[in-house]
C-alpha cells in the first residue's frame, strides 16, 4: 500500500495524468462553446448547414470528452493531494496562487462533469437553469486551468531531474498506476460513447436512448410534456412574409414537392440518430409561399411555455435543400412525440433547436 501511494503520488504520474485531462477538458471546453454559440448566437457568428453531421460529431466529442475527464481528474487528484496538507499552508504569492487555482479548478471541474453526467441522463436535480451556468462554470474552470498552468509554467519549462528507477517492492508501479488510469478511462468512454457512435452500440451501456424511441428515434420531451395534446381543428400552416401571410392545410403541404433525406438527429445530451425524413424542403416551401429562399425564419410552435417552442432558422439553412418542414419519419406520419403535423429537421443543428407541432414561420 505504501508502494502504491508512492508510485501514484510521483511527479511523472502528475505530469502524465495532468496533459491528458488538459487536453480532455480543452476538447470538451471547446466544443462545449461552440454548442452554447449555435444555441445562443451572437450577431458576429454564423454555423453551416453541411457537413449534415458535423454538430452530430462536435456534441459526441464534447460529452464523450466529459466522461473521460472524470476518471483522469479523479486520478489526478490523488497522486496530488499530499501536497495540500503541506505546511505551512502558503510559503509564497505563486504558491497562493497555485493552491486558490487548485481550489477553484477542482470545484470548477467536479460540478461541470457531476452536472454533464446528469444532464446526460436527463435527471436534473437543481432549480437553476442548466445550460447557463454550465456554461458560465466552464469559463471559471478554464480560467483556474491558465492560472494553475502559469503558476505552473517555471517548473515546466525548467530543468528535469532525472527519475530514480523504481525498486521492486510489491503493489502498483508507476506503469500501473497509469494504466490502470487508461484502462479506466477507455472504459468510461466505450461505455458511452455508443450514444453517438454507431458501431459501438452493441458495446455501450449508456447508449440506451439510441434506437429505443417512436418510429426509431428517442424523443426527449414528448407530446403530453409540451401540452401538445391534440392538434386544433382546422390546423393550417401560417407563414408571414413582406408580402402577406399565406396558409397551408396538411393536405396543402402534402400536394406540395416532398423530398426525401437521411438525416441525424443529434440531441444536446450527446446521443444522436440517424432517420429517414420526408417533407418540404425549405427552398420549395418559402417559394410557395412567397418568399426567398435564404431568408432568416422565426419558426413557432403550438407548444407555448417551452424554452424552446421558438427557434431562429438562419438563412444557411433555409436554401438548403436539405432543410425540411418534415411531415413523415421512417416511411410514417409523424407521430405526436415527433412533432405531428409537422417539424423541422435541418441538416447540422442541434436537437432542440428542430422545432416540432409547427403552427407559424415568420419570413424576416
């Protein structure tokens, strides 16, 4: 035991264990801006519409990049926490500063992957609003990681001492202290990552959601949760131009040029699907009612208290011939969970952002 804590406690350890989560939180870091940025766009930023599984990637990567952070910050922590009940407790400014990074990192890190593992469950045990302050958390953790890493840096870049060879002594080398934090960590990983990785599904305990939903697809907030529980008599699609507002019956919707395309839909939470949609294209349906394709759409939804019962479609998306206001799933009707009687499904945008019971588009 004693070897054990020796060789897990060595600055080689730290060093390795460290560059590994440094760069598993600067993906997740990373691409968890960039999901914030496409839910949230500031005027300045503009996200494509092809490749069509780009977000499908990023998002994969951003939740797969999390999972691998925790056993390697646990990791981490242990071959470093002898060195936090040194004394005295603060024998320099720089030393300060390393030990409040520290501080701020650990807390900073362990609610961002404690709060992303739930999200990816869905189980949301808090009253405040996820996404904001995971993302303003994620700022004060990147924040501690480039103070920590200044702090850090003369140590760093100075001379290297040589390493003493290990004696052998029975328990956990160094080599097996860090392999087994690999094997830990690659585990965590396939056991997720199935979400998003087709091949790995049959592998991945947590990949239940993919394929286990209506007609093939999960649903995340189904027709009842939105209020959504039956659709006006008389529906009609209102869309409103410059020119006017036009109204589209199902059976108007129907008459008009369908086209068919495989698609992801790729949810926040990191799982994502393939399907078959068949609807509208967008370019067809602006011009049908008046309007010119690439323009910015405010599209509405019959639910009315969701966050999300509105969503910006940008004119990236409205060319694009695979953006659909899709009436069909799999060769079906679109089921109530899937957003009948119709929804978007745009090539590359997030889950929550493919607006589902469409009730009006407002052409800007």
């Amino acid at each position: 035991m004693n070897h054990f804590r020796a060789a897990a406690h060595s600055p080689a350890v730290t060093s390795r264990i460290g560059a590994a989560l440094g760069v598993t939180f600067l993906l997740c870091f990373l691409t968890g801006l960039l999901s914030h940025l496409i839910q949230h766009p500031p005027g300045w930023f503009t996200w494509p519409s092809r490749p069509v599984q780009l977000y499908r990637i990023t998002q994969g990567v951003h939740v797969i990049s999390g999972i691998a952070s925790i056993p390697l910050l646990l990791a981490k922590l242990w071959t470093v926490y002898p060195k936090l009940f040194e004394r005295p407790a603060v024998r320099s400014i720089p030393h300060a500063l390393e030990r409040l990074s520290i501080l701020v990192l650990s807390g900073a890190a362990f609610f961002e992957v404690t709060t992303g593992l739930l999200n990816v469950a869905q189980n949301y045990p808090w009253d405040f609003y996820f996404p904001s302050l995971h993302y303003a958390v994620a700022w004060i953790a990147i924040g501690s990681v480039v103070v920590h890493v200044a702090v850090k840096l003369p140590i760093i870049r100075g001379p290297k001492e040589p390493e003493k060879p290990e004696k052998p002594s029975p328990g956990l080398s160094r080599r097996g202290f860090l392999r087994s934090t690999w094997l830990v960590t690659g585990v965590a990983v396939v056991a997720t990552a199935g979400a998003t990785v087709p091949w790995l599904r049959h592998v991945s305990g947590l990949s239940w959601r993919t394929d286990k939903g209506t007609q093939g697809v999960p649903v995340n907030r189904t027709a009842a949760a939105a209020g959504v529980l039956e659709i006006p008599p008389g529906w009609r699609l209102e869309i409103a131009t410059t020119a006017g507002t036009r109204s589209f019956s199902l059976t108007d919707l129907v008459a008009l040029p369908q086209t068919t395309a495989e698609l992801p839909i790729a949810c926040v939470e990191g799982w994502s699907q393939s399907a078959v949609w068949t609807g509208v294209a967008f370019p067809d349906l602006l011009r049908a009612a008046g309007a010119e394709p690439g323009s910015d759409v405010r599209v509405l939804s019959l639910e009315r208290n969701g966050l999300y019962a509105t969503s910006e479609l940008p004119g990236t998306h409205t060319a694009d011939p695979l953006t659909l206001l899709a009436l069909q799933l799999n060769g079906e009707v679109l089921a109530p969970d899937h957003g009948y009687p119709c929804r978007v499904i745009a090539p590359n945008r997030p889950g929550v952002l493919q607006t589902k019971w469409v009730r009006r588009l407002e052409v800007r």
